[in-house]
C-alpha cells in the first residue's frame, strides 16, 4: 500500500495544572489511507476530542504536544509553523465540531461563513463562492439553499446548524475531515440522517474521514477501521471487522457487551456495565490504565505494557490473547 | 425590530414625562420658592411681591403645566440671575459641553477598547495587569483630584496646557482626559470580559479550524461579537459623562453647560437649575434609546425579531 | 484488584475540605481582598479613635502658624502634615476626615441598600406589575444626573452633614435595585423556593430565610461599590462649595480650600486627595474580591 495520508507515532498530550501534569493523551500511534474511515471510540474524557484538536493543531494553549511522527500527505505537522498549519486547515483537513448550536459566528450569514472558507485558500470571486455555497448547501440536502444564504445561524435548527458546518468543512474540498461527536447535540432521528450524509460524502468526494463518537452501533455502520480510547491510550486498534468480531482488549470487549448488536446479543440478555471509575491522569501513570477496572488484572499490570501487533490489529495487554477465552467475564 | 423601537420610544416619553415633573418639583423642596429667592434677609412684602410675580401662589400642579407647556415649546422662563431666558442661556454653552463628551468618550473608548482586547489575548500579562491597574485606580480616582494634578503638572510646572479656559484646542486636551478617564475602567472591563468570552466560544474554533490568521480571528469574528455590549454602554457612559460635566468644568472654568448648573446652583436661579436638570436627563434618555436601538441592530438576534 | 493510589484520591476528593476551610483559602489567597480589608479596617480604626490620634485640635486656628510645610518638605514635627491657611493641623483635620467619609459612605449606602433591595427583591420575586413599576423608577432614577440633582438638593436645603448623607442615601439605590432584582429572579426559580411554597411558608418567610440568604453576596459587593460611590460624590459636592460646609473636615473640602494655594502649596491638595483615593480604593479592592471569592464559577 502507498504512503497513509496521516500517520500520528506516540502523540502525546500533557496539561500542567496546579496539582502536576495531567497526561491526557498518551502515546497515539495511527494510520489512515485516503478515503478511509477511522472511528475513534471511548467513553467521555478519554481524550477523543484533545486528539482530533492536536491533529487541527488547535489545542489551547495550556497544553503540550509532542510527537515521534505526525504526518499529512508527507507534511511533518509537529514542526509545522502557524502559517504551514493555516495553509492546511480548512483547505485540506477540515473539522466538524460536537455543538452545532454554538460553532457559528451569530454576528455573520450563512452565505459569509461559508464562503471565508473559501475566500481565505482559493483566488476566487465572491460571486463564485457563494455559487459553491449554494451547490454545498444542496448538497447536505439543504432546501431553498440560495435564500439561506442571507440567513443568520440563529434562524436555523440545530440539524440545518449541523448541515451548515458540514458544507463549511467540505467548501474547499479536503483530503481529510475530521468530525468530533457531530451528532450528540442532536435528535436522535437527525443524529442518523446526518451521519449517512457524512459518510456517503466521504464515500463520493474520497475523502479520509476520522469520525469521533461513542456510539457503536454508528461505528458498525460506517467505520473501516476502529480505535479504542481509554484513559488517554489507544488500547486496541484493527479493522472494523476484527474489533467487532475478536475484541481482544478486555475493555474493548466490556464495551461491546454495553450495547445491543443485531445477531451478537441475545433477544432479553442483560447489557453488561464496567464497574469501577476512570483513574487519576495527573502525575506518573504506569501501568495499565484500565486495571483498576479489569476482572483479569494481576500484580504484573503496575508494570510496563507491551503493545501487541498482528497485522493491522494491535493492542495493549500483558496477557498475549487479553484474557479472551475467560470464563469470568461472561457473568460480569 | 419596529415594534420593539416604538415600545422601547413610549418608555422614553413617559420616563421624559417623570423626570421633567420631579425637576420642577425640585423647586418646591425648599418649601417657600418665593423666600428662598428673595434671600434671608427680604421683608415679607417683599417676598409676597415676588411670589405673586412668579405665580408661586397657584397650585401646584398649574404651575407645573404651565411650565411644561412653555418646556415643551423651547421655553423655560427667564432666568433670576442673568435675567435673560433661560433657554439662550443654555444653548450658548451647550455646544462647548457636547464637544467636552464627544472629545471625553471618543478618549475612553480609543483608550479602552485597545487596552481592554490586549488584556483579554493575554491575560494575566504585564499589559492585562496594567490595564486592571489603569482601570481599579480610575474607579477610585476623585475627577476633581485628578484635574487639578494635572493642572499642576501640565500647566504649571511643564506650561504645556493653559490650566483653564475655553477659546483652543489645548484648552480641551485636560478636561477630556479627566472626563475620558472616568469612562474608562468600565469600557475597558466589558471589552475585556467580552472578549476573554467570545476567544473562547466555540465559534472561534470554527473560524481557526477554516484557515482563519490570528488578526482575522480577532477582529473579524471576535471583536465583532464582543463590541456589541460596548458600543451600548458607551452611550449610556456618555449620558451619564453629560451629566458629570459639572466638575470637570469647574475645575477647568470651561464655559459649558455644567458650568452654568455649578453657577445657577450657587446662585439660587432655580429656573436655570430646573432647565438644565431636565436637559441632562434628556441627553441620557435620548442616548439610553439610542443605544438600545444600536444594539438591536448590530445584533442580528435582535436585529430580526 | 483495587488499585490503592486511586482510592486514596477518590477518599480525598470526597472528604476534601470543607467550605469554611475553603472560603478561608480563597479570602487569604486573594491579595486585593487583603489589602483592601487591611487598609479599610485601618481608617476605620483612625477614624474611631481619632480624638486619641489627632495630635490637635482640627478646628484650632493660629494665624501664627500658618501654611507650615509637611515635615517631609521641611516642616516640624509638631505639625507632621503642615497647617492649612487657617493655621489648623493638616493631620488632625485628616484623621477627623476619615469620620465624615466613612460615615457618609456607610449610612449612605444603608439607606439606599435598603430603599433599593426592598424594590429589587419585590420585582424580582413578585414580578409582573411590581416588576414593571420597579423597572420605570430606575429607569427615571438613572436618567437624573446625580451630580446636578445632589448639588441642587444640598444647596437648596442648606449643606449640612446629615442632609448629604440623606440626599445620597436617596440618590444612589438605582445599582442595589437593578442587581437585588436580577438574583432574586435567579434565585427565586430553584427548587428550594418551590419547596417552601409547597409547605405552605408565607411570602415573608419565604423572602427573609430563602431569598435573602441567598444574595447576600451580591448585596455585600453592591454595598462596598454604593459606599464607595457616596464617598466620591460628598467629597466632590464639599469640593465644588455645596456639600459639607466649613469648618468640618471632609477631604473633598480640603482639596477646595487648598486649590486657590495650589501653585506654591501643591500639597495641601495632594495629601487630602491621595487620602480620598486610597480609602476608595481600599473599597473598591474589597469590593472586587469579594465578588470574586464567592462568584459561584469559584465553589467547585
């Protein structure tokens, strides 16, 4: 296969607070080819969306990042100046962020907000930017598009909001988007129309596609390939098929019995749960992340963690199956 | 829009109304208008002459018509002391308080809302600390201490600026500073908590993640959305700057209409006292709308509904 | 397996201090809270106990002492601050002027914190007509120049102590109205004011125990403003000749009397003036702090 058009080696975030650093994000390793579809799975606070906005290169200030490689199309971002990474964002990666209500300017148009995208990367008029609009507009599936134009983000619902940014983010037609949970400030009937809007568009234009969420049943749906995110680690990745079919991490598998899938659960079992809580991120983590929740955990797992690859999949476990064949956990 | 104008325009006039009847009230505080006019030491025939010449004898409430009626056509009687009507009086020295404002709020606000965006992208920085510094000692500053220290540095001991006066510019440079300053922390507040807010706002992510450079960002998408409570209260700032005129002409002698209130007040000549509060409680009232409808219309929110 | 180290932190974060303790860290780690409590209790104190410091009488005049230097400019001792051109001593009249400031500022900001909470909280928990009446009054009440309204008062019922305080008092309640109406409004939406209407409390009961306590805090920093607010305004109504009348000593008075000697004296207006800004700002710092220790972004 030729070259992924990202390629993230040991990203890794740290936040100072008044308490110690908090390692939020630790040791991301990743790739992605053009027109695939990576969906990023794991419960709130695992640094999901850190991640995604070290990719845009648009962490706050208060947080550190550094990584062995973090390439787009051959560019090296981590040594990237702000005028490189300008270049990029929104020409060639392009991001969708969780809440559509907030995520535009109240004081602009549509038709403004849509066309800067534009206006700022390519020479064209403004006549033609707006005749882009229209045509994206129409696209996300947007009626009476050229009237929304002069239409302020307050006269719209959160879904057309949410249509809106996902025109904004393909107005210069990107390489990659990234979408950061799109649909949680949704109804849960535009939360599916939406998510097939972004996916057969990513489909039609090729795009690569890094889709956030924690939703498992969408990731069945539309991912290629899947990356489980605990406690600020990619615990297990692999093709979508493998993850759903072999989970081999034993977080990533107690995630799996914590939705219904058609054919996997069976009609009137119980859903499992995790119990326990997530642990403390500021100062030193060693170990396993996920030991003070797993049903398997031994002295051993306070120590280093091999990351295990075969193939595409891989994973972190000191157990070489992950404990898969356990009887114990088929009760938890 | 229109309906929220007209409804906003009734409260206007009826707060007019309100405060026009207080200000003639005014002159009824003292118990006896006619004795307080006359002076301590006016006989009693005298006093009973002067109040039949001023109608004091009537009820109130005539009086009160009557006087608005003439108010309302540009007339508020004759003055006791200039004996000379009390509105070509004031419309002599109005023009010089008005520049005073403009002069003092364009002051503030060039001042402010510079200082107040710089503070707001880096916060806590030697600037943004600065700037709260400037803006705690304005609010504790007495204006009239103020001018006099710059009297004394910029016009005595350095003879840059005339210490008092109205005929140059240069009479204006220290009495729109005094007045500008006093503006000043509250502008520079709100830009700043306006701004800290807006850098913040999930929109302005938005704007990054398009491709957007810094100074677009900032003033563009930022500074747009945070003006907008700004330019309201500067307004407001300015009503109430009109109203606090009268010390910083004052200390400068600068011939405006503050000066003229400070004068009539000393004087007793209630006719001007009466003129002039319902003329400054006019300005606020005008500038006050002004600022709600200007509000209404930068903010496409309102703009439309 | 239980992983020790994060159950200790769990522990902690569970028992973690309580907000009494918590308060006290936040009060002493605010430094312009401090000063401006520090340097307010220490003019408070003067002002107390200022027939025991003041080294003179601040009304004795001796035309033989006349406009003496401070004894940093090279005066004597036995006149710290100098004379004024009435021969009275500059430091007497000083520590008797934090009496009249003081004492302006607080009944002052009492009688309007009193006459503008009662409107603010009945607007803001009756709401409807009540709202709308309170609404218009501090419409109007704004729209009056204090200023000219205040001088023009004062000069009309004659410029005593008691009349400037009562004139502000009833001048200056427009900010405890507008702000006592909007917490009560907030406040008056939570549950635990249902809760009290569904056991039947009276209205008063429901204002004084549940209402009250809970904008408390906002009223304290709307006094620390208002006081601060009086004291400007007497010192710059004494300064224009129409407030507080000779001989008292206010500090707005001073720097007039001092104004006319301004060119050879600069420090009869300077002392008083400095004065006047550091107690103001004394307020104001303890004002700010205050809302800035218990804004409730700062209780988790």
């Amino acid at each position: 296969m030729s070259e992924p058009l990202l390629s993230v080696r040991n990203l890794t975030l740290d936040i100072p607070t008044g308490s110690g650093t908090l390692h939020a994000v630790r040791g991301i390793d990743f790739d992605l080819n053009r027109g695939e579809t990576l969906c990023i799975v794991g419960e709130s606070g695992s640094g999901k969306s850190l991640t995604s906005l070290a990719l845009m290169g648009l962490l706050g200030k208060g947080i550190k990042r550094s990584a062995d490689r973090m390439t787009f199309d051959g560019t090296e971002l981590t040594t990237a100046d702000s005028r490189k990474m300008r270049s990029l964002r929104g020409a060639r990666m392009a991001m969708i962020f969780q809440e559509p209500m907030t995520s535009l300017n109240p004081a602009y148009t549509i038709g403004d907000q849509l066309s800067e995208a534009l206006l700022l990367h390519r020479n064209v008029t403004r006549a033609a930017a707006r005749a882009r609009a229209v045509e994206l507009l129409e696209k996300v599936g947007i009626t009476a598009a050229e009237s929304r134009l002069s239409q302020y983000p307050h006269q719209l619902s959160g879904g057309l909001r949410q249509r809106v940014m996902i025109a904004m983010a393909l107005m210069c037609e990107p390489e990659l988007i990234i979408a950061d949970e799109p649909t949680t400030a949704l109804d849960v009937t535009i939360q599916a129309q939406i998510l097939r809007l972004l996916h057969d568009l990513g489909r039609e234009m090729n795009m690569a596609m890094i889709l956030i969420t924690h939703d498992l049943g969408v990731v069945a749906r539309v991912a290629d390939k899947v990356a489980v995110m605990y406690a600020g680690e990619l615990v297990e990745t692999g093709p979508v098929g493998e993850i759903f079919n072999a989970p081999t991490h034993p977080y990533t598998r107690g995630l799996l019995r914590c939705i219904p899938l058609p054919g996997k659960t069976a009609r009137g079992s119980q859903l499992g749960t995790i119990p326990g809580i997530v642990p403390s991120l500021v100062g030193a983590v060693e170990g396993c992340v996920f030991r003070t929740r797993c049903p398997h955990a031994t002295m051993e797992c306070r120590g280093p963690i091999p990351k295990r690859v075969d193939g595409d999949h891989a994973f972190r476990c000191i157990f070489p199956d992950g404990k898969r064949h356990d009887e114990k956990e088929l009760t938890a | 829009m229109l309906h929220f104008i007209l409804k906003r325009l009734g409260l206007a006039v009826l707060v007019a109304f309100t405060v026009s009847f207080i200000s003639f009230s005014l002159l009824f505080l003292s118990g006896d208008p006619a004795a307080a006019l006359a002076g301590e030491t006016a006989s009693g025939e005298d006093i009973e002459a002067l109040r039949r010449l001023y109608g004091f004898d009537r009820p109130m409430l005539v009086q009160y018509g009557e006087w608005l009626w003439s108010a309302l056509r540009g007339d508020f009687g004759e003055s006791y002391y200039f004996k000379l009507p009390v509105a070509s009086l004031i419309a002599d020295r109005l023009g010089v308080t008005m520049l005073l404002g403009v002069c003092g709020i364009s002051f503030a606000l060039l001042t402010a809302v510079p200082l107040g965006v710089v503070a707001a992208i880096r916060p806590n920085s030697l600037i943004d600390r600065a700037a709260l510094f400037i803006s705690v000692a304005g609010q504790a500053m007495p204006s009239f201490w103020f001018g006099l220290i710059l009297i004394v540095v910029f016009a005595i001991q350095l003879g840059w600026l005339p210490p008092s006066g109205t005929g140059t510019w240069r009479h204006f440079v220290m009495p729109t500073i005094v007045l500008g300053y006093y503006a000043m922390p509250a502008i520079m507040r709100l830009t700043r908590a306006g701004m800290l807010d807006v850098l913040s706002s999930d929109y302005i992510r938005t704007a990054r993640a398009k491709g957007a450079n810094e100074t677009r960002v900032l003033f563009r998408h930022a500074l747009r959305n945070a003006i907008i409570p700004v330019v309201s209260l500067a307004a407001v700032q300015m009503g109430f700057m009109l109203g606090g005129s009268i010390v910083v002409e004052s200390i400068f002698a600068l011939h405006g209409a503050g000066y003229l209130a400070w004068e009539s007040i000393a004087r007793n000549d209630l006719p001007t006292v009466q003129a002039l509060i319902l003329i400054f409680s006019m300005f606020y009232i005008v500038f006050t709308f002004l600022a709600d409808v200007l509000n209404a219309w930068l903010d496409p929110r309102m703009r439309s509904s | 397996m239980a992983d020790v180290t994060s159950h200790d932190r769990l522990l902690d974060e569970i028992t973690g201090p309580t907000p009494g303790q918590m308060l006290r860290k936040r009060v002493f780690g605010h430094q312009g809270l401090l000063i401006g409590l520090v340097v307010l209790l220490l003019l408070t104190l003067v002002a107390i106990f200022a027939p025991w410091l003041a080294p003179h009488d601040p009304y004795a005049q001796s035309l033989m002492t006349r406009m003496e230097p401070p004894v940093f400019m090279g005066g004597s001792w036995d006149h710290p601050l100098g004379t004024d051109h009435l021969g009275r001593d500059y430091l007497s009249r000083l520590i008797y002027g934090a009496r009249v400031s003081l004492l302006i500022g607080a009944v002052a900001a009492l009688i309007s914190g009193v006459i503008g909470t009662a409107m603010g909280v009945a607007a803001g928990y009756f709401g409807g007509k009540v709202d709308t009446v309170v609404t218009f009054l501090i419409n109007v009440r704004l729209a009056m120049p204090v200023v000219l309204v205040a001088l023009a008062v004062v000069a009309i019922l004659g410029g005593s102590l008691e009349v400037v305080i009562v004139v502000l008092g009833l001048l200056l309640w427009d900010r405890f109205a507008v702000v006592m109406r909007a917490s009560t409004m907030q406040v008056r939406r939570r549950e635990y004011v249902a809760a009290a209407q569904v056991i039947g409390a009276s209205t008063p009961r429901i204002l004084l125990s549940e209402i009250m306590p809970n904008i408390a805090n906002n009223l304290i920093v709307v006094v620390t403003l208002e006081m601060a607010h009086a004291i400007l305004l007497e010192a710059a109504l004494s300064f224009l000749g129409l407030g507080v009348q000779p001989p008292t000593p206010s500090w707005g008075l001073m720097v007039s009397e001092g104004k006319n000697m301004m060119l050879f004296e600069p420090w009869l207006v300077l002392i008083p003036g400095a004065v006047l800004f550091v107690l103001v700002l004394a307020i104001n710092l303890m004002g700010d702090g205050l809302r800035d220790v218990t804004a409730p972004e700062n209780r988790s």
